[in-house]
C-alpha cells in the first residue's frame, strides 16, 4: 500500500502530468458510500495481508470513525472511474495523544500521474487544520513507490511488521484435539466468539485491550470507550463470530483469537491474538489461534494472514509453530506536523 504526508517543490514534470489529468477532468471530493464497490475493485491488491478490503468495510471503516475527531475521507475520480483513495483520521488503538495516521493510494495504471499528490495536499492541510501533532502511515517492502512517497514528503521509519500468511486447512486437527483435552485438564475450555458475546462483552473489551497495550509500541495508548470498541470492532460486517475463538478459564476469558474475512474473496484476517497478562507463557494463544484457524479451514477459508512487530517474539513463534510463510514487511513511518505558515 502507499502512504502520505509533506510540502515541498512538485516537479515540472509532476506538473505537466498533473495539467494533463486536469485536462481531462480529475476531481477530487469526499468519499461516498456508492464509491466503495468500485475503489475495491483495485484496492484489494494493495492491502496489507491484516485487512480485507470489500465494499461493506471499506463503508464500515469510514463510518466507524468518530465524527467529533473530523476524519477525512477522499476520493479521486478520472472520467467518470475511481482511481485514488485518500484517507486522514485519528489513530483509535495504540494512539497517542495528537497522532493521526493517513494513506494515499491511487489504481496502479495510473500511478506516478499527480494523483496522489493532489490528495496528499488536501490531507495536510486538513491534518494542521484539525491540529493533528503527528502522522502515522505505511507501505509494503515490495512496492518500493508506497516509500518513496512517504520520504520525499517527510515520513521517516519507526518499526517494521512482519507480514505472513497460512492455509488454515494445515493446521493438525489430532493435534488441536489433544490440546484441547491437556486445556480442559487445567480449566480451560475453547468458545467461539459468537457463543459468548452476548454475556460476556464487557469482559472481552478489557480482554482485548488491555492484551492490546503490551503490544510493542502500544505502551501508553488514549483510552478506548465501550461503544467506540463496538462500533470498530464488534460491528464490523467482516468480522467472523463463528472462527473467532476465546479461551476461558472457568467463566473468565484469558486468552482470544478474532478473524475477519470475506469468503467470496476467499481472504481472511486476523484481527487480534492476545493474552491476559497472568496466563501468559501456558500455549493459550497458540490454542486459540489453532482453534480460530481450524473452525476458518472447516468454514472453506484457504488463507489467513496477519501482521506482527518484528520484536513480538512470543507471538511470531506462535506463527512458525502453525506454519505461517512469509510475505513481504509491513513498514510503518510518521512524521511530525508542521505548523501551517502564516
């Protein structure tokens, strides 16, 4: 995927292909819903291998931000078509206070054009307007376009994520059944998400988030509200109750892994493996993610993927331990933002 942010000099040839595209009339303006089916038509393709994109969560995403944050969403249309995607808003989960992360991408034919400059303008000086004091964004290591955009305009590397993916079909049923059994031997016993929600939602928010806050880089996140946890996460369209596990020890949740996907795609996410802190260290997330995945496979899901820090030991052993292959990194960048002049 290709990332934002950063003023400086456009070059004369950035300028003659930008008067081009005006030429034959670029427009840019805020998204709207009708734009998803569309811009998923190609956004797909760049997404990183922890998200889906479809036209019901690209909606989803945009809807689930809160309007008091003034998120913007816009979208370069060519002719009629769809052809970019630029996105500005705050950083929900692992945020700090001021951060705000974006991303430009603009349909791969069309690339190098002014596209994705034109939106990247806009989205400055939307972020120094809202008073944004930092701007978080991403590219893959195999679309070495998404980095040069992120330099030339101020971005700079803070971590990298290692990307993988597995077919759940891999995963030893004997081997989850004799898990399960030395589980319930100490207490434990594995739910699917959807099983226990109704009663126990509370629980699973503090489960999550606090999970959430031991992720590096997620030391000293803003608070997350009940109803703004439902509304990203819970309510997602792709979000899948079914393969998404929670262990349990008596009628405490201590450890999750939740899937998103869409069959038709035939692509899923992880969305989230964690564990409370007091149950670490005893295979519980490797128990949930072998359930999650193996109730996926028996649902005909073929690919899974996920993204984790590359320090996250504890988690990238549970993936080689389930046989997840690599795929290109994930490299995240941010940049401070300058105050506008004048």
């Amino acid at each position: 995927m290709q990332g934002t942010v950063g003023c400086r000099a456009v070059p004369r040839a950035a300028l003659a292909r930008s008067a081009t595209l005006n030429a034959v009339r670029l427009t840019v303006r805020p998204f709207q819903d009708a734009d998803a089916l569309q811009l998923t038509e190609w956004l797909d393709s760049l997404a990183p291998a922890e998200d889906v994109y479809t036209a019901a969560s690209l909606v989803h995403q945009r809807r689930m931000l809160p309007v008091r944050r003034r998120p913007l969403w816009l979208v370069a249309v060519l002719d009629g078509e769809r052809v970019g995607l630029g996105r500005e808003e705050p950083q929900i989960f692992g945020a700090r206070p001021g951060q705000r992360r974006t991303w430009v991408g603009v349909r791969p034919d069309l690339r190098r054009r002014g596209i994705g400059s034109r939106l990247w303008q806009h989205i400055e000086a939307h972020t120094q307007a809202e008073g944004g004091l930092a701007l978080r964004s991403w590219a893959t290591s195999d679309a070495p376009e998404g980095e040069r955009f992120l330099l030339a305009r101020g971005f700079a590397r803070v971590r990298r994520e290692l990307q993988s993916y597995v077919d759940p079909t891999s995963v030893d049923a004997d081997q989850l059944e004799r898990s399960k059994a030395e589980a319930k031997e100490r207490g434990f016993a594995v739910s699917t998400l959807r099983e226990v929600l109704p009663r126990m939602e509370p629980a699973l928010r503090r489960l999550f988030l606090t999970a959430d806050r031991h992720v590096p880089d997620h030391t000293a996140p803003r608070p997350v509200a009940a109803s703004t946890f439902r509304h990203v996460i819970l309510r997602n369209p792709l979000l899948d109750q079914g393969s998404s596990t929670v262990v349990l020890h008596s009628s405490e949740p201590v450890a999750l892994c939740w899937l998103k996907g869409d069959l038709g795609l035939g692509r899923y996410a992880v969305e989230f493996t964690g564990t409370a802190e007091k149950w670490r260290g005893q295979g519980l997330a490797t128990l949930a993610k072998r359930s999650a995945l193996h109730l996926a496979a028996r649902a005909g899901v073929r690919w899974v993927g996920t993204a984790n820090d590359d320090d996250n030991a504890p988690m990238l052993a549970v993936n080689r331990k389930l046989g997840h292959r690599s795929l290109a990194d994930l490299v995240v960048y941010e940049r401070e933002v300058a105050e506008p002049s004048g």
